[in-house]
C-alpha cells in the first residue's frame, strides 16, 4: 500500500552516499582556485564554494550524534544564518542611509536580498534546533549550489567575466573544470537518488 510519509531511513542513506561527493567537488575546487587567486576569475568565488561544498557534504554524511556530526551541523548553522544576516544588511543603506527612500533603481535585487536574510535564517536555526536534519537540510543546498556552479561557470568559461575583456586560457580551463565537475556530481547524484527511489 502506498504512503506519502516519508521514508527517513531511504533518505539519510542517500545523504550518506552523496556527502562524499560533494566534499570530492568541493575540494576539487578549492584546489584548483588557489592557482588563479588575485586573477579576474577569484572574483567569483570559488574558492569560498569549494569550502561550502565541503563542509556540506561532510554535514550530509556525518552522523550527528557524534561529535564530528555536531561540529559539521554547527558549521552548517553559521553558514546560514551568516549569508542570512549579510543579505539582510544590504538593505541598511536604504533603511538608515542618507537617501533613506531611494532604492537606486535596483528594486529587485533589493527584493531577493530582503527574502534571501529570512530563507537563509529558517535552515541554520532549524539545524540548531533539530540537529538530526541537518543531512536533509543541506542536500537542497548543496544540489542548488552545485547546479549554479555548473551553469554559472560554464557560461563564464565560455563568455568571461562582465567587465572583464577576457579570461586567460588557464582561468578558462579551471572555470570549465568546476562546471564539469558540478555537472558530474549532479549525474551521479541522480543516479544514486534513482537507486536509493528503486530500491
């Protein structure tokens, strides 16, 4: 008989599998953006994703009743509730600033930080409150970052950077490195979220 509760145990093995991946991608980056630190291409990030990925993936894969867990699940919450606060404090400079009502002509982007502080906010608490999800909490973010790098770094490969004339070939081969890992971490992940549904 079909159910719609969810099979808890069927998802923390797939945090379990997909975990050491993610620390493989992210390391993977962060090692090869230490060649192209200072160039146009670190004005991207890699760097700072390599070691998200990393520290997300070991959060997806530790168990947290241990003690490597609790370390990974607490790093998870700083994560979060940092990019929360940062993206809340975009908007002081309309809140407080000189020209307290002017959005500058960039209401949009002021919208998705005003609603990226509180998104950000809900998954660091709830992984500070309710430790055991903290594998299922970082899985979203792990595959939305990951499909982000894959596109965003394959585009930049392809195209440069905005105010930037060209890559050297050596950004372009690395920019095209993390998109090609990122697109086969999100491969196999599906595979394994594919066995993990048949089994």
């Amino acid at each position: 008989m079909r159910t719609d509760r969810p099979n808890l145990d069927r998802a923390r093995s797939f945090t379990r599998r997909v975990g050491p991946l993610a620390i493989g991608v992210g390391l993977v980056m962060s090692l090869l953006s230490l060649p192209v630190l200072g160039t146009a291409l670190a004005a991207a990030q890699p760097l700072a994703l390599g070691v998200v990925l990393v520290l997300f993936g070991w959060a997806a894969y530790a168990r947290t009743e241990r003690t490597q867990g609790r370390i990974a699940q607490w790093g998870v919450t700083l994560v979060f509730c940092a990019g929360g606060a940062w993206s809340l404090m975009q908007w002081m400079p309309v809140l407080w600033g000189p020209h307290g009502g002017d959005m500058g002509g960039n209401i949009m982007l002021l919208a998705v930080w005003l609603t990226m502080g509180p998104a950000l906010f809900v998954p660091g608490l709830l992984a500070a409150v309710r430790p055991g999800w903290t594998p299922l909490i970082v899985i979203p973010a792990i595959l939305s970052l990951s499909i982000a790098a894959a596109f965003g770094y394959g585009i930049v490969a392809v195209r440069g950077l905005p105010g930037v004339e060209s890559l050297t070939t050596t950004e372009q081969i690395v920019a095209s490195s993390f998109s090609a890992a990122n697109a086969a971490f999100l491969i196999i992940a599906a595979r394994r979220a594919g066995a993990e549904w048949r089994s």
